[in-house]
C-alpha cells in the first residue's frame, strides 16, 4: 500500500510541477521556418480555393454561352458568300433588313 502512495505522490508532484512550468504556455516555441512553412501552406491553401471558385464562375460562363449558340442563332454566326445571295427568298432579305434596322436603332 505505502509503494501505491508514494507512486501517486510522485505522478502528483510532477503534475504540479509540469503545471507551474508551463503556465498555460506551450512547451515548445515554433521556429522561424516553420511559422514561414504555415504561413506558406495557408496561402497556396487560400490560391488553389481562388482558382477553383474561378473555374467554377468560368464554367458557368462557358455553359450559359454554350447554351445561347442554338441553332438558331448559329445561322446568324455564319457568313454568307456572293453566291448564297442569290438563293435568298424575298422574305429572308427582309427579316434581314429588319433585323440590322433595329440594331441601328438600339445603338442610337
């Protein structure tokens, strides 16, 4: 029984001893290089978030243009040469008219 006492005596003691030495402080202070080593961590951390919240927005940007080049509008996009012209209907030519008509008068 007394070899039981003085072994809590001792872990005791030491208990208190290590309490008073740390005081609420960490054992071991970081070096220099490693606070620079966290600090660089975090900070590509923070730049990989970055470029990858961007892909994202820029993914977005590309589907919603994606979305808007319908076949609609891929007509439009396309150029026509002297040759194709002549092939246009009368009703084409004035869609056409009124179609470059009203972006004139937009930009006004």
């Amino acid at each position: 029984m007394q070899n039981v006492d003085v072994k809590i005596l001792i872990v005791f003691f030491c208990a208190v001893h290590l309490s008073i030495y740390c005081q609420g402080r960490p054992l071991s202070k970081r070096t220099v290089s490693e606070v620079q080593l966290m600090h660089n961590l975090r900070h590509h951390q923070q730049v990989q978030e970055r470029r990858e919240w961007l892909q994202t927005r820029i993914q977005d940007i590309h589907n919603a243009a994606g979305r808007a080049s319908s076949a609609d509008t891929e007509g439009w996009k396309r150029r026509l040469h002297p040759d194709e012209l002549a092939e246009l209907t009368p009703e084409e030519i004035k869609e056409a008219l009124d179609f470059l008509e009203n972006l004139l008068k937009s930009k006004q």
